[in-house]
C-alpha cells in the first residue's frame, strides 16, 4: 500500500453533527430535486464506506432514482472485505449495470469506497464515465483518525486468524492488493472524469489525504465524515458532477456503450 503519513489532530467529536445534517437534508430543496438535471438513465453505482453497508446510502439512492437516474448498490454488508476481492466482484456488477443500461456509468464512493472507484476507474474506463469520492483518502489510505486506524488494524487481525470475508494483514502491508494500492496511487485514464468532495471538519479522515492530484475538481464542503451521504452541500456536488461527467460523454460520442452478454 502507497502511504504517505499526514499529521494533523482530527476531531472524532464532530461526527455528532450527522443528525443535525440529516434534518439539514429533509428541509432543503434538493431533496426533492429542485436544480437537479434529469438524469436520464444515468447509471450510478453507490459504494459505502468502511464498515458501512449499502444502506448507509440508502436516503442517496432513491434520491437518485427520482431524478431520473438508475442507481446500484455496491451489494455489501459491511465494507470490509479484501480490496482486491472487493473490486473483482464490484467490476461484475458494473458490467451487468452498464450493459442494462447502454452506456458508461458513474461511480459515487464514500471514504474507502470512493477508493475502490479508482481503482474499478482505473481498471475498467470503458465502462465509467467518472468517479465522485465523498471524503476519500486516496492519498493516504490511512490517513485516518487513530480509533478509526485501530479498527481497521483489528479486522485485518480477524481476517489474518481466518474469519470470513474480512481483509488481512497481507492485505494492507503484504503482497496480496499491490495492484490495487499502485492504481489507488496513480492517474486515471483519459475521458474519465474525478470529482473529490472533502471536508476540512472532517472527524475520520484527515482532509488532506483527500486532495488527489488525479482529480479533476476537489470540492470543499462542511459536514462531518458520515454526514457526507445525507449533507445537501455534498449532494449538490454529487448532481453536478453526474451531469457532467453525462455532457463530456455525449460530447465525446460516448452516449452509448455495447458489451456482449456475459457467457
């Protein structure tokens, strides 16, 4: 794994704020899709965070389908398996989505999910017409809160003692995700757009390992770590970056996408 250590206090305690922003949410008008394009058809898969399922993204996904998108989860439990195996399983589902749907999808991935989005941007490019990551340090995996570091040192612990569908050890420092962490680290390819949202009150993820300078755009906003897939700012970052990532395909003569069925 590429690590580049940050340093830096973060401040856990602001995580209180989700409520407050998820009643922030109910009351804005984005909510219910004011200023929002029609997304016609776009396909989006939606991938948690760690430790997190895909019902944290729940209230983002049917957001999305009102709006005329066609919205995927990731079909997780829990975020906490091999990246490598992760990303293999997660590159089918976004076949199966792009080949329903006709044309290149977009990813929108919250903290480590928004890492298996580059990655998935970087393997498979036909196939994705941009990548939003919600406070995703793809700078510095680790580059975390120090609870927030224990506990992923404690599942590649249980992972590394044989309990199923959890990373290890190898996994983070050994060989097994070297790939992975050298795509993590690098540029994405041509014609495939990057939109890294942040928060510097972020209360897990120090906001600098989030400034990747394979983005095409970072954009700030002021919410806590969880409240980045209920806050109306990160939403509206999220409508505008779908809706661009739609004009530069249709630009491109990308609109739409054929893949043979799979055998």
């Amino acid at each position: 794994m590429v690590e580049i250590r940050v340093s830096g206090r973060i401040p856990i305690w602001r995580e209180a704020r989700v409520g407050l922003e998820t009643a922030a949410l109910l009351r804005s008008p984005i909510l219910r899709g004011q200023g929002v394009d029609d997304g016609r058809g776009q396909p989006v898969l939606l991938i948690p965070g760690f430790l997190a399922g895909d019902g944290s993204l729940s209230l983002m996904a049917n957001w999305l389908r009102r709006t005329g998108h066609r919205p995927s989860r990731a079909g997780m439990l829990a975020n906490v398996d091999c990246s490598g195996a992760a990303v293999d399983r997660l590159e089918r589902r976004l076949e199966k989505l792009v080949r329903e749907q006709g044309r290149r999808a977009a990813i929108v991935g919250q903290s480590r999910g928004g890492g298996l989005a580059k990655v998935l941007a970087s393997r498979r490019p036909e196939l994705i017409a941009g990548i939003v990551t919600l406070g995703s340090p793809t700078v510095d995996p680790l580059g975390v809160h120090p609870l927030v570091r224990a506990n992923v040192r404690a599942v590649a612990t249980l992972g590394s003692l044989g309990a199923p569908g959890l990373f290890k050890t190898t996994c983070l420092d050994g060989d097994c995700c070297t790939d992975f962490w050298a795509r993590q680290a690098g540029r994405l390819p041509r014609g495939v757009g990057f939109v890294s949202v942040y928060s510097q009150s972020d209360g897990v993820v120090d906001w600098r390992s989030c400034i990747d300078e394979a983005a095409d755009e970072h954009v700030e906003v002021r919410t806590s770590h969880c409240g980045m897939a209920v806050h109306p700012s990160v939403w509206r970052a999220v409508a505008d970056a779908l809706s661009d990532f739609r004009r530069r395909d249709k630009r491109a003569g990308r609109a739409r996408v054929r893949l043979a069925k799979a055998a």
